[in-house]
C-alpha cells in the first residue's frame, strides 16, 4: 500500500507526476488550438484550468478543513448524550 | 404485457418475494423485475392508459411520452441491478418494501393526474422510510421518525396544492413554470423541493440514507431525489429560482463531503450535490440543460448506486463504516477496488465514464445561456467531487496502508459483486457510446452537445492532475476525525426540540394543576350531594377524622322550637274556634 502521509518525498515525487501530467494535457490542449485567449469564457483561455483547479481546490480544502471542520464537528455522540439507545 | 403498468410488477415483485421462502425470495428478486424493463421496452410513446374511479373521475396512471420513458426506463434498469444486490437479504419486509418503493416511483413517473401522482407520491415515502427502520440499530429509529416527519411535510404541501388544482379544475400533470404563480404553485414548489433535497430541506437525506439497511440505502440512493427532479423538469422547467437553489446543493454538498467521516453520509452529501446540477440545469430551462438534467440524472444512478453498492459491500464485509478506520482495501478487495475507481471517475467526470458525457452538458448548457458564473461555480463544485471521492475515499480507504481496525467478518456475497459489475459496465458503456446509449433517448429536442472534444477532455484531465496536487500537499490533514458535522438538522434535533419539550411539559404541568383543582371540586361537590344535611350544619366542609352520628342530628332546640310553634299554633286555633 503507499503511504503517502509518513513518506513525504514520495509524496513530493507524486505531486510531480500530476503537475508534469496537468502541464502535458494542457500543452496538447494549447498545440491543437483547444484554447483562444480572446475567448469571453474564462475556462477556455489558456491556462486558466490550471489556475481554477489548483485555487478552486485550496478554496474548497480551506473552507471544509479549515473553517467549517472546528466550527461545526462534534462528538460522534453529540446527539445522542443522556439517552438510553444511545450505543447501537 | 404490453400494457401493463411496471411500476405495478415491482409491486407485485415485491409482495411475491414477501411470502415467499429464502431460495424462492432469491430466484425472484433477482429475475422477475426484468418483467418491468420488458414492459417499459414495449411501451409506445403516447400511451395514456387510465379507468374511471369515483364520480366520473379519471385516473391516467399509465403515460408514456419521452420525459417519463427515459426515467421509467433508468428505475427499471436499477430496479434490476438493485434486485440482484439485495437477493441475499433475509428479511421478507425489507424485500417488499424495496420493491414497492421502486414501484411506487415508477408509479409517480408514470402518472398523468394529479390524484395518481399524489399516491405514489405518498406510497414513496412510507416504503423508503420502513427501509430505515428495518436497520436494527436503534439510531435508525429516531432517523427514520424525522425522515417520515420531514416527509410528511412535503407530502402534505403537494396535498394542498392537488387539492387546489382539482378545485380550479385541472386534473392532468402539467408544467406550472408559466404561471399563475399562486398558492398551488408554491405548495408544489415547497413539497418537490424538500424531496430534491434543496438546502435547508436535505438533512432527510444525509441523516436517513445512512441509517438505512445496507442494501436499502442502495435503493434510497436513486430514487426519491430522481423522482423529485423528474417532478421539477416536468412541472418546473425554465423556473429561475431553481438556478440558485441548484448552485447552492452542488457547493454545499461537495464542501461538507470534505469533512465527512461516515462513508455512506459523504455519499450521501454528494446526491445532494451531483443533484444540485439537476436542479440549476431544470431551473435554466433551455433544451440543453433540461437534457443535461435528464441525462445526469440517468448517470447519477448508475454511478451513485455503484459508490453506494461498493462502500456498503466493504461495511457488510468488515462492518465498518468509517474511512479512519478502513486503509488497504485495494489489497484485500481488489475487485470491489476496480469497481470503485469507475464510479469515483464516473461521478468526478473522468472522459470514458457517463459522469463526463452528463454533467458536462449541464455545465455547457449553463455557458450557451450566458450564465457564466453560474457555469464557474458549477466547475468549482466539481473539483470538489474529485477530492473528496476520487482523492480523499480512494486514497483513505483503498490505497492508504491498512490500519487493522476492519478485520473480515464475512464473505462479499457473489450477487452483490454481480450488481456492481453490471453498474460498473454500464457506467462505462455510457461513457464510451453517448450517442448510441443516452444522447438519443433524451426528451427535449437533439442533442446539439458533443462531449469528446479536445478542449472538454483536456480540461478534464487538467482538473483532475492539477486539483490532486493541493490534496497531496494537504494530504496529513486531510484524514477525516471521527466526528459528526452539525447541519440543518441541528435545528430541530436541538433548539426546536427544547421548545416542544417546554411546551409540552408547561401544557402538561398546567392540565395536572387544573386537573387537581377540579378533582377537589368534584370531590367536594359529590360529598355535599351524598349529605345535603351538611348545608343546614355550620361546618360542613370541616374536616372529621371519625365518623359520629351527633354530627348529623339536629340540635334539641330545634325539636322544641318546632313543639311549641305548633302548640301555639293549635291553642291559637281552638281559642278563636270556641
């Protein structure tokens, strides 16, 4: 199994693959003429994929892990404390 | 067979399974709903099949027309698929109930007056809710008590607006987005709302579905949210609300799949998002995103169910139903792992899977209409479908190292893997022919959308490498706690809960204190009724601790002062007399 948690340079080493991957299909898209820079739809100038992904994906892991998680996680018995039917 | 209704044979299915024993329960789930997919195959469009019921009034409950063909057609198909993962099952109950709560959602689709809608509409909603109830964890009681209430609610709005359209005089199913936007319109707005799972109104679904049976949350998994944004396409089209409200599910359901623990609650939150682009797509109205509604609705069973059919194999396996405790599971289930990968790439959008030919119509859709953020934030949602199951459950539960918390209880039943094999099949099948499988059985108008174009499948693939790598970099945080996220449902699980329970107790402190002080009255009444000799004593309601006969007698002086009244009454009387 890979342990990506423990082993950090193997992690390293992955998250180079997906960038080298993401740059690949982007140069492919941007040498078939997939893309138009004067193009009024922000996803298809060139590049901007990659922008949205990697910051849209931040966004999302800050909003959920960061913000949300310590506001609104509780203990798993939040709900049930003081009942009887409590343990299922 | 030609004409006969499916929704009816899964019914029947249903109550045959029931009374049957183990083997013949078996042979029958697994084989007879296919009946039901040979039924709709037959129907031609425009079938409108009705009998006359009370007063001369009609029910149309059989309609075929492409709309209702196209999902009629998806229940059946998963009516089989489901059929076959849940023939294991022992309990007769569960089996009947299954059964008919895909009949009963064939039965709405298919109907053509409200009055017939209604009643699958209802039946719909008590079949599912004995599939919660049927879990023997005593969590699912509660569960499945608010699932019936929230339920209620929304039946009882779309009571309220059948009653109204029946006393204007319509009695067929037609589409209200035109208007009059009265008070019918709103009951029926409000009741498919809380069935589509909207935010605030989708905690019936992300608390109920995983407190369901394990094969019942798979059937749950495609049914009550299709049947509602069936209803909505239908009746609600081109309605602009919905645009919002659907942008709202997609974000709202991808965020909180990020911090969820439980497999099946993540899941759970991602129907309330891949439905939220259903319901912007019925919301902006043109025929592409109606088609791309009806076609991630088609996709969104076979994807979901095949998510739902894989993680409930893995918990019926090991039972264990939390990702920090799962880990190496690709080792140990490489199968169930293969099947995964296909529905994890299939809901993310992955070219070659059917997630890519439907969600990216919605989204197109949404640009061709110049709703460009609405297209942004629709995209945004989707990466986070990528990281929460391509990324956070693939890694966490299958590729991450086994932590030894899920030991294997028993076998993955032959059937189920069957079920997920047939759901993997098609999910990809769709995925490589859209054209010859989807594209061609959509309802409104050709399909001008074509998928597999460079810049659609390099964006694609660009999302999915690059959006990794934020996972990646974050990845030692990323492993969810074993904890709850608050929601909506807080509100009636905790404030709203107080309040009833204080009012209940102040109401029933006042009836005891009322109740007290008229039993005394009563008491006190019925005593002088028995005794009307105490009102000519002084004290009569003083209290005697022994009963004494002195207390009942009337005093000497009365006896003489009636003697001598009537001595001198009579000398009186004889003196004038003489």
């Amino acid at each position: 199994m890979i342990d990506l948690v423990g082993d950090s340079k193997k992690r390293w080493r992955v998250i180079g693959i997906c960038l080298c991957l993401g740059l690949i299909f982007f140069a492919v898209g941007f040498l078939n003429g997939a893309y138009d820079s004067h193009s009024e739809e922000f996803l298809t100038k060139p590049g901007a994929m990659i922008l949205f992904s990697f910051v849209g994906c931040w966004v999302l892991i800050i909003l959920a892990k960061l913000i949300m998680t310590p506001l609104l996680q509780r203990d798993e018995d939040y709900y049930e404390k003081g009942r009887d039917d409590a343990n299922d | 067979m030609i004409d006969f209704h499916p929704g009816l044979i899964f019914i029947f299915v249903g109550m045959l399974a029931a009374l049957c024993q183990s083997t013949g329960r078996r042979m029958i789930l697994a084989c007879c709903p296919v009946l039901a997919l040979v039924s709709i195959c037959n129907q031609t469009m425009g079938t409108d099949l009705s009998f006359q019921f009370v007063n001369d009034f009609t029910l149309h409950y059989l309609f075929v027309d492409p709309l209702s063909w196209v999902f009629t057609a998806i229940f059946c198909v998963f009516g089989v698929i489901g059929g076959i993962y849940s023939c294991h099952n022992k309990s007769p109950l569960e089996a009947l109930c299954s059964m008919a709560y895909v009949g009963s959602s064939i039965g709405v689709v298919l109907a053509h007056d409200w009055v017939t809608f209604l009643f699958f509409w209802e039946l719909e909603a008590v079949t599912s809710t004995f599939l919660i109830w049927n879990d023997p964890r005593p969590t699912s009681r509660g569960a499945g008590l608010r699932y019936l209430m929230i339920h209620t609610l929304s039946g009882n709005c779309v009571l309220a607006g059948v009653v109204l359209k029946l006393t204007q005089g319509d009695i067929l199913v037609h589409s209200l987005a035109e208007g009059p936007h009265d008070l019918a319109f709103w009951c029926f707005l409000i009741g498919f709302c809380v069935n589509v799972a909207a935010v605030p109104f989708h905690t019936w679904l992300t608390e109920g579905y995983p407190a369901a049976t394990l094969t019942g949350s798979v059937f749950m998994s495609s049914f009550t949210t299709k049947v509602a944004v069936y209803s909505l396409l239908r009746v609600f089209g081109g309605t602009e609300l919905l645009i919002g409200a659907g942008v709202l599910m997609a974000l709202y359901g991808a965020l909180y799949a990020v911090m969820e623990n439980d497999m099946i609650r993540l899941l759970s939150y991602h129907i309330v998002s891949q439905v939220g682009y259903m319901v912007a797509g019925a919301g902006i109205g043109t025929a592409m995103t109606m088609n791309g509604a009806t076609a991630h609705a088609v996709s969104d069973i076979l994807f979901k169910s095949l998510l739902f059919m894989c993680c409930n194999a893995l918990t019926y396996a090991t039972g264990v139903r939390k990702i920090n405790q799962l880990g190496g599971m690709a080792k140990r289930y490489p199968v169930i792992c293969i099947f995964f990968i296909v529905g994890a790439f299939s809901i993310a959008g992955v070219p070659g899977f059917n997630g890519f030919v439907s969600k990216m119509m919605t989204i197109a859709g949404a640009e061709e209409a110049h709703l460009e953020t609405v297209a942004l934030l629709l995209e945004l949602a989707s990466i986070g479908t990528f990281l929460s199951i391509c990324f956070k459950m693939l890694y966490f539960i299958f590729l991450a190292p086994d932590k030894g918390l899920a030991p294997e209880k028993r076998p993955v039943e032959s059937n189920m893997m069957i079920a997920m094999a047939i759901g993997a099949a098609l999910c990809t099948l769709i995925g490589c022919f859209p054209e010859l499988t989807l594209y061609r059985h959509l309802p409104f108008g050709p399909v001008t959308y074509v998928p597999y174009t460079l810049p659609h499948v390099t964006n694609q693939m660009i999302m999915g490498f690059i959006g990794v790598i934020p996972f990646l970099m974050f990845l030692p945080r990323m492993e969810p706690h074993t904890a709850i996220s608050l929601d909506a449902e807080w509100f009636y699980r905790r404030p709203l809960k107080m309040a009833f329970l204080g009012v209940t107790y102040l109401c029933f402190g006042l009836c005891r204190g009322l109740g007290h002080v008229w039993g005394v009255a009563v008491n006190q009444a019925m005593m002088a009724c028995n005794n009307p000799m105490q009102f000519l004593d002084a004290k009569p309601f003083r209290p005697k601790k022994h009963y004494s006969p002195d207390n009942y007698r009337t005093s000497i002086a009365d006896t003489i002062m009636i003697i001598l009244t009537v001595l001198f009454i009579c000398i009186f009387y004889f003196r004038t007399s003489l």
